[in-house]
C-alpha cells in the first residue's frame, strides 16, 4: 500500500509499522498520537515517517487506517475521521475486545464498513511507547481477524496480507467468540495480576514482603505492569464474559479453599497435576508456534 497511518505509535502500532516496511508492505508510514514526546521519539527511531496530531489530516492521506491505541479512545477516533476517509480506505484495528469495536464502526463509519475489518494481534506486552517497537513482534505469532457481515473480502484480504508479511499467522471468528475466548486466556490473568500486587502494595509491611518476592512473584505479576488505561477500557468493554470468568475463577478458588481447610491432600495434588499437565502441554504448543 501507499500509505499507512498508525493512531497510537507504542509496541503494537509501532511494530507492526516496523515489521510492514521491513516486508516492503508500505511506502509510508504517518504516526497519530497524543504525546508530542512519544511522536518525536517515534520519528527519531525511524518507526514513522512523519507525525500529525490530527486524526482527520492524516487519514485524508491514508490507504489503510490503524487504530492502536486504548479501545476508550477509538470511539473519538472514528467520528473524527469519518467525514475525510477515501472511499478505498481500510480501517483496521489492533483492540483486545472485538464486539465493542464492531459496534463502534457500524456507528461512527456506516459509510466505510465494507472496508472496515476488526483485528487482534496476540503479541502483548508490559512495555509501551514508540521505543518499545520491534520489527520482528509479530514473527509466529497469532493474530484474529473478525470481519463484519458488511466486509468486502478484498479488504480482509488486503488485512490478512499484511500481518502474514509481518510473520503472524492470521485466523478468524465471531466478535462474540473471540471475546469470550480472551475473557479467559488474556483479560481475567491481567485482572487477577493487578488485583494481587495491588493487594501486597496494601499490606502495611509491602516493604517487607517485595523486598522478598522472587521470580515466582514476578513471573505471575509481570502483566501487573501493563498499560492501566488500556486494562481499564479492556475490562469494562468485555465486562460480561469477564464476569462470567472472574464468577468461574471464585468457584474454582472456593473449591481449593476447602480442599486446603480440609487438609486434603490427594484432591490438591491430582488438582495440581491437572493444571501442571494442560500447562506444559499449552507450552509446548505455544513453544512450537501452534
């Protein structure tokens, strides 16, 4: 394509402009954001070509539309530039919840729906801001498309292409399957990482107890460190399925709660080595790329 434009230049935009233009996918790359720090930051590492601060200008110039940032910023996005998009422009996303994104470009782009595809990149991480963008993020990695009824399949396509010359392999579903897939394996890890630290950093002795925590501590609580406003427009918009799970996972924790009370050994262990088992078959999985 011509021109891409990233609105949100941190790990997830700024990589996939990095990995897109290594591939020789894209002639240019124009950088939105907020931060005029983290935009000159952007140019300085080559991730962008160019920045603007204004949605509308830069996607008047765009073959394809990025929407990177917080799934709470989105909404603003889209009716800003609703009025200036070519009548070829793809309007993609990278969000971590499908079916409020769905809903979003049906209101704010009815003109554009045949070439808007919603997108889920699975390649997160606790880093953030342009100088934590890497060429090679997406290299094996899975990343979900969710079309709407109304997308053309040129535009899925044109989407689909792009991420499998950055390296990722690209599958699809249903916005309401994706969501509750990732209630489970992404949202609910990150809830329960902030709400653990968040509940050692209340201890009056916290001091004591971090300056012991070790790499079991900080291999659970990595996510802890992840972006909060992104976390927060995470939860709330996928906040039935995240219920749901967080209701599962209380069940789950009562059940453990009662087999320690009891002293019951035989039950905590074979609960123990069920979780053991899926785990490591998950990572030999994860590991291979499947």
């Amino acid at each position: 394509m011509g021109t891409l434009v990233v609105a949100g230049v941190g790990l997830i935009g700024g990589s996939l402009a990095l990995a897109a233009r290594h591939a020789g996918r894209v002639g240019r790359v124009i950088g939105v954001g907020r931060s005029p720090a983290n935009m000159q930051r952007a140019l300085e590492l080559g991730v962008v070509d160019e920045v603007s601060h204004d949605i509308a200008e830069a996607c008047a110039r765009a073959d394809m539309v990025l929407l990177a940032t917080p799934v709470g910023q989105m909404a603003a996005l889209m009716r800003a530039m609703a009025p200036v998009l070519p009548a070829h422009t793809i309007v993609t996303d990278a969000g971590s919840t499908k079916g409020d994104v769905a809903a979003l470009m049906r209101a704010c782009l009815p003109a554009q729906l045949a070439h808007c595809v919603p997108a889920h990149p699975i390649a997160g991480s606790d880093l953030s801001g342009a100088a934590a963008a890497q060429y090679g993020l997406y290299q094996n990695r899975k990343v979900v498309l969710t079309p709407l009824p109304e997308t053309a399949a040129a535009a899925v396509e044109a989407v689909r292409t792009l991420w499998q010359a950055c390296g990722a392999s690209v599958h699809e579903m249903s916005a309401a399957e994706h969501d509750s897939v990732f209630a489970s394996v992404s949202h609910l890890p990150h809830v329960l990482a902030f709400a653990f630290v968040d509940m050692i950093a209340a201890h009056p002795d916290a001091a004591r107890r971090f300056d012991f925590a070790a790499t079991g501590f900080r291999d659970f609580t990595r996510i802890a460190g992840s972006h909060p406003e992104m976390w927060r427009d995470i939860a709330l918009a996928n906040r039935d399925a995240l219920l749901a799970e967080l209701a599962d996972y209380q069940a789950q924790l009562a059940t453990l709660e009662a087999l320690i009370a009891s002293a019951d050994a035989d039950a905590m262990q074979q609960l123990f080595e069920r979780a053991r088992h899926a785990r490591l078959a998950w990572h030999q999985r994860f590991v291979r790329g499947n």
